[in-house]
C-alpha cells in the first residue's frame, strides 16, 4: 500500500525483504493507483514460490458508497472472478495464497453468502487452484468480526490492531479486538495485523509514551513486540516505503522476544489512561454513519482525539490530508450540516460544530 511509485526503488526493497526472510506480502487490486500488484509481480520474479501471496477486493450492497461510488447493485460471483483475474494477470502468477474481501462488514456477509454470489465463486477458484486460502480485512467492531468468523467460511483475517488501540470502545461497550483474535485463534483461522504502527504515529517519537520504552530500544519495535506478543497473532503486516523500513522491521522480527506478563500489564496501565482520555469525546462508535455527504466522521474525531492526547499535530495533519484526498474523500468541509448524525451520536456531540473545528485543527500550517 505504501510502496513507493519507482520500480527502481520498490522492487530492491521487497527482493531484499525475501532474502531477510519477510515471506508475506498483502496488496489489493487498487493499492498505489492499481500498480502495488504489478510491482509486486516484477519483484517476486524467480522468487514466487519462496513467499505467501495475497490480494484483495470490495464487494458492496446496493447502495454502499464504495471506491467507484454508490454502488447500483450487490456485487455479484462475476464481480469477483473478475477482479481474481485481474490481479493474476498483474501479479504475472497463476495463483495467490491468500484471497480477502477488502473492508468486510457484517452488513456485507449477506451479499458474499448469496447463492453463487462472490463466496461462492471464490470456493469455485480455490478448488481449481487459483487461491490457496479464503479471507476478509475488516474495520468492523469486534462483536461483528466474531459472528463473521463464525460461519466457519474463512481461514484468515486482517485487522486494524496497535498498541494504541489497545482499548476500542464500540457501540456504547468496551470492546477488546484482542477477543476476536483469540476467537481466531481457537478456530484455527490466521490473524494478520494491519496498521501496526498505527497508521505512522508509532513510527515518530511520542514525547508522551516515554516511559514505556526502557525494555525495549525504540517504539517501533515496542509496538512490534507488543503484537507479537499476542497469541492468536499469526503476523503484523506493515507499510514500507524506504529500504531502511525494511531491515528495521525484520531485524526487530529477528531478534523478537515476548514482553513479560509484568511489562505487558505496566503497558495496559499506561495506554488504559490515555485510552480513556481519548474516549471523552468522540469513542469512535460509528452510530453517526453512514454521513449522506460522505463524511467519515469516527475518522476525523479520531486524528483530533490523537492530536490532542498525544500531541501528534503533524501526524494528524498528514492523515487528514490523506482524507482530502482518498478515493473516498470524507472530510469535514463536505458537510452539509443536515444533523443527521447528531439525532444519533449516543455522546450528544454537536458533530457539525466540532467538525468545522476539526477542520481548521488538522488544516492550520504547524
Ligand atoms: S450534519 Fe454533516 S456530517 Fe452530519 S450527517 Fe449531515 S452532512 Fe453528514
Ligand atoms: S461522533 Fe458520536 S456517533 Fe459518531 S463515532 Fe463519535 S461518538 Fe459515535
């Protein structure tokens, strides 16, 4: 998702995590402008075997804002094998390890479940040897991951997992993803961790995180550490976009120790207290969305919970920035101040004044 646009920069960086022994890499047919799977494929020449593939796609219901827009119908099992194709044409292979739905919702398993719909087609190319496994990435809340784990469809799972993130509050309960991961771990189903430096903030000195460094040499392999450390945690996953990225995250791979019971419970007090700080004001339940106009609310509280608590102005700044200008835009100066969302924000937050606040917070020049 993050590899840099130059095949002369991108292609010796993964050559060079094969031979460190990094042996999993996750696109998706539209990472980095649709070309993350093309470079991918240029890089593993000669080296194919040695590594684990896995790509990914949407599938939406109607109606869904999705990358191409509101989707006019569900996705269907064409919609699928089409895009498998796809990514085996770019990918330059003749299979891939690991097959996911992108961003599954439990909303969205009725769709995949239709009969001959995307689950079904994707059965079909696992039986003909196309895909090794069958999986989803997901955002959803832990409840919902779950009951999505518990059709006994799938043999792996991607999710947003970091230490900051240690405590998500959903829909008005404390909630642990670590539950969902143990969940996994117990069917037997692979646990992959996006996101495990969060995004970035973990990967810049927090002045604020300070004291949870001693046992360890920086944050960044803290944070590894900390995942790791999990059990039912299969693998993290992480973005790199310079050769250094690359033998930093597998030299902390390789010298990798467990963090004791004592550092773990030292850990979880620490963040705790922040994680309750950052549940003052937005807790990131999702009640408010879908937003008409688009805007991904939960996300631009989130960046103001992150300045505000940890004092990550530029962090913060960069990540709305990419809200500006993703694919599915979302940012707080769409806002056609309706209220929609306020007659169903359990905080009684008034969403359409912090948003305007919100906007000037993550747009001002540092
Ligand atoms: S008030 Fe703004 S943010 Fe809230 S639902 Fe309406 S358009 Fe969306
Ligand atoms: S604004 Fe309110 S409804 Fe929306 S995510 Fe935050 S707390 Fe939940």
């Amino acid at each position: 998702m993050r590899l840099p646009p130059e095949n002369s920069v991108a292609i010796p960086m993964m050559r060079r995590a094969v031979e460190l022994g990094i042996n999993y890499f996750e696109t998706s047919i539209t990472y980095c402008q649709n070309r993350s799977e093309i470079q991918l494929g240029l890089a593993l020449k000669g080296m194919r075997d040695d590594v684990y593939v896995s790509t990914k796609s949407h599938i939406h219901r109607e109606g869904e804002r999705g990358f191409r827009g509101i989707s006019e119908r569900d996705s269907t099992g064409e919609d699928v094998k089409s895009n498998l194709e796809e990514s085996l044409h770019k990918l330059g292979t003749d299979r891939v390890d690991f097959y996911q739905f992108h961003g599954f919702t439990l909303e969205n398993l009725p769709v995949a479940m239709a009969e001959d719909g995307p689950l079904d087609a994707l059965k079909a190319a696992k039986d003909k040897g196309l895909i090794g496994h069958i999986g989803f990435t997901s955002h959803d809340t832990p409840a919902n991951i779950i009951k999505i784990l518990d059709t006994g469809e799938f043999e792996s799972m991607t999710v947003y997992y970091n230490l900051l993130q240690m405590e998500r509050r959903g829909r008005g309960e404390l909630e642990k993803l670590v539950s969902a991961i143990e969940h996994a771990r117990k069917l037997g189903v692979g646990v992959i961790v996006m996101g495990p430096l969060g995004g970035g903030i973990l990967g810049t000195p927090i002045e604020k995180l300070r004291d949870l460094i001693p046992s360890t040499s920086n944050q960044v392999e803290l944070a590894f550490r900390y995942l790791l450390s999990i059990p039912g945690v299969t693998t993290p996953i992480s973005g790199m976009t310079r050769m250094s990225d690359v033998e930093e995250n597998a030299r902390i791979a390789s010298e990798y120790e467990p963090l004791s019971t004592d550092e773990l419970a030292r850990i979880e007090a620490i963040i705790g207290r922040y994680s309750s700080l950052l549940a003052r004001f937005c807790t990131g339940c999702g009640y408010c969305q879908p937003c008409p106009s688009g805007v991904r609310i939960p996300e631009i509280f989130n960046l103001v919970n992150f300045y505000r608590v940890y004092e990550v102005g530029d962090w913060a700044r960069q990540g709305y920035e990419q809200l500006q200008s993703s694919r599915f835009h979302g940012s707080a100066d769409l806002c056609i101040e309706c209220g929609a969302c306020e007659e169903k924000c359990p905080q009684k937050i008034s969403i359409r004044d912090e948003l305007k606040k919100a906007h000037t917070l993550l747009t001002k020049a540092s």
